[in-house]
C-alpha cells in the first residue's frame, strides 16, 4: 500500500501554485471549457480551481469526495496495468467482459460522459477563436498523420514478417493509430501544466472526425495488406462514438444540472471502463500472452529473440513514443507554437482513444488477435503519457527554482571564496 501512495504522489496534481502568472488566463479564455468540466464540482463562485492549480483554501473548500475521485482518477495507469495482469494469469475473473456487446456498451458510455461535458457553444470556438484557429487544425492533423504513420512504420516493420499473424496484429496497430485522442489526455494535459482547455476541444474534435477518418484511414494503410470493410467501420464507429456524444451533448443542453452533477464521477467511471476493456482482452487471449505458443510465434531481431507479448507491447511502445516526439516538434519547430500548446498537442497525437480500437476490431469480425495491440495500448500510452507529465511538471519547478534565485540574488557563497 505504501508504494502505491508514493506512486499516487508522484502522479497527482500539487495542491500549490508553481507556474508562471500568464498560465491561468490562458485557461480560462475558452468559453464552455475548462478545467472545470474534468472536475466540474470545484468551480467555486465564479473562479474555476482545478486540481492542478488549487490552492490549499481551494481545497478546502472542494467537496471531500471530489478530492478522492481526482486522487484515484490520478491512478489510471495502474488501473489499467492492474487490469492486464489480471487478465493475463487470472482470465475467468475478466472473460466476462468479452460477452456479447459488453465492450461495445462499456466504450459508448465513456463517449456518453464525454458528450456529457461538452456544449454546442465548445465547438463555434474553433472558428471563432482566432487563438484556436491554428492551433485545432494542426493537432488534429497531427493526430491522424503522424500517429497512423508511425503505426504504419513500425507495424510493417516488426508485426508483418510474422506473416498471419503479424497481419492481424497489423491490422490492430493501425487501428490504434488511427483512432482518436482519449479521455486520459485531459486528465494528463492537466498533470503536465499543458492546456486543459485545448485538449478538451482536440479530444472532441478528433473523436467526431473519426467516424470518417479512422475508417479511410484504415482501409488505406492495410487494404492492400488485409481485407477491412470500410463501410463496416464507418457503421461500427457512429454506434460507439457519434451517436454517444451526440445524445450527451444534446442531454448537456437539456439538463445541464443533471450533467455537471454526473461529471463529477465520469473521469473516474472512464478510468474503471476502459481498464475492463483492456483487462478482457487480454483476458480472451490469455493463452497467446502467457502461452508456449506466444514464445514459439516470436521474432530474432538484432540477435535477440523476442516472444509474442514482447513484439507486441514494443510495437505499442514505440508507435506513441514516436507520436508524443513528433507531436511536440512538429507544432514547437515548424509552427512555431508556445511549450504550453506543444505540449497539449503532443500528449493528445500519442496517448489514442485505444478501446475504440479494440472495439473496431470486434465489430469488424476480425481476428481476436487484432485486439491485442489496442489493449497493451492503453497500459502502454498510459504510463509514457504519465511519466511525460511528471517529467514537465520537474522542468517547470527546475525553471520557476532558477527564477526565484535570479530575482533573490541567489545564495551567499563568498565565504567560500579563499583569499
């Protein structure tokens, strides 16, 4: 238990304010959104407090069981590594997630709750707000160029000379890729000092474009490699997503009360959701994770041989390690976007919506194998998009020590000084 408080330290919001003055405007700007719809119940006459830059009276003042909900929300990496693992050498207890539309139920309620947060109002912003007017387009380009690419990449590189099974796990990376930002962007944008509100709007962005582009996008990188059904994954991504966040925006509109009050669970809700997806495909294919068979279907690379498992989860491993670097060069060096912006996009182009993924897959009649890559994904992107949080959060307390001494004079060290 102590080591799971020490790793809840390290990963949850401080509960004091150690950024520049200009970050909290340039949250607030975005009319609909904020850090308050992660959290809505912390917005307190008039001022939004986010968990991240709450102060202490803040949290006072914040409901004691929005204060438990944002703690164990902070532990979504473990939730979903706990949920792995226990499908891997317990499987009886997660199968059942895998039992008619489960997963497809499970995943439309995470999009529901999304929906949820969202009003009519969020998505004029993108045209009218001049500061979003570059910086939407390019995160959404980057989401479905460079991540689609990169599964591209490594997917023919490593998982295609496994020849059928290396095409369903293909087939199952792409799908990864091409899939949209997921709701654990938010919470990580939050983590990392990055902005909460464009991260919202990228996420809900990505997610309505994908019920076009991740089918076409699919259907052109593996078509000539495995045969997908374009229009089976247009039909099955409106069912999981537009139609999810569609009725939520509209219930949002209707009874806004009674959403901002269901708000303050739907992080968390998402968090137990998605680990039980992951958790019950790994638990469907347990035999292949854990089995002689996922070591003798390995792979020699450089000398080394690798088993199934490890193929895959490198494959997953790499393809968001390449998403989260480019989709902070790209918007930092060619488009010349501030550290905050760059940092959202690049935590929304690695960390992919993997349920849907593993959804599609199902939906389409593939391969349970094809299912796999999206499940590591999730434990995968999850932690990376975590301990790529917390690394900023260190550089941002190193900039703010060297500030503090700059303008202290810093410490007395003549005394030091032999004459």
């Amino acid at each position: 238990m102590g080591s799971c408080h020490q790793i809840a330290h390290a990963f949850a919001p401080p509960t004091s304010i150690h950024r520049r003055s200009h970050v909290m405007p340039k949250m607030m700007v975005h009319r609909g959104i904020s850090t308050s719809n992660i959290y809505p119940m912390q917005r307190r006459q008039g001022h939004v407090s986010s968990t991240l830059y709450s102060t202490s009276t803040a949290d006072d003042e914040t409901p004691k069981i929005d204060q438990v909900l944002s703690k164990l929300t902070s532990l979504f990496p473990l939730f979903v590594l706990g949920s792995a693992i226990l499908g891997s050498y317990a499987p009886q207890t997660l199968n059942w997630v895998n039992s008619g539309n489960c997963i497809s139920m499970m995943l439309a309620g995470v999009m529901l709750g999304t929906g949820m947060t969202l009003e009519r109002s969020d998505f004029a912003t993108i045209l009218t707000s001049k500061s979003q007017r570059t910086s939407i387009p390019v995160g959404v380009l980057c989401q479905f160029i460079l991540m689609p690419m990169s599964a591209a990449l490594i997917g023919r590189t490593l998982l295609l000379p496994l020849n059928e099974v290396g095409n369903h796990l293909f087939l199952g990376l792409v799908l990864v890729g091409c899939s949209p930002g997921g709701t654990a962007s938010n919470l990580v944008s939050l983590i990392a000092g990055a902005d909460v509100a464009l991260s919202v709007l990228l996420t809900a962005c990505s997610t309505i474009l994908a019920s076009f582009v991740t089918p076409l996008l699919t259907k052109f990188i593996v078509g000539s490699a495995i045969a997908v059904s374009g229009t089976a994954l247009c039909v099955a991504t409106a069912k999981v997503v537009l139609a999810p966040v569609t009725l939520g925006v509209l219930l949002n509109e209707k009874v806004p009360k009674l959403c901002r009050w269901v708000s303050r669970f739907t992080p968390f809700a998402s968090v137990i959701l998605v680990s039980l997806i992951c958790g019950g495909v790994v638990a469907h294919n347990a035999a292949m994770v854990t089995g002689s068979a996922s070591r003798a279907a390995g792979l020699v690379i450089g000398g080394f041989a690798l088993s199934l498992p490890s193929l895959i989860l490198l494959s997953v491993i790499l393809t968001h390690t390449l998403g989260f670097t480019a989709g902070y060069l790209v918007p930092k060096k060619l488009f010349g976007f501030t550290d905050k912006t760059s940092r959202t996009i690049s935590i929304e182009t690695g960390m992919q919506n993997s349920a849907l993924a593993v959804v599609l897959a199902k939906s389409i009649g593939a391969d349970p194998l094809s299912y796999l890559p999206g499940a590591l994904s999730a434990t995968a992107h999850s932690c990376l998009g975590s301990g790529l949080a917390a690394f900023w959060r260190w550089l941002d307390s190193r900039k703010d020590t060297d500030c503090k001494t700059e303008e202290g004079g810093g410490e007395d060290y003549r005394h030091l000084i032999k004459v």
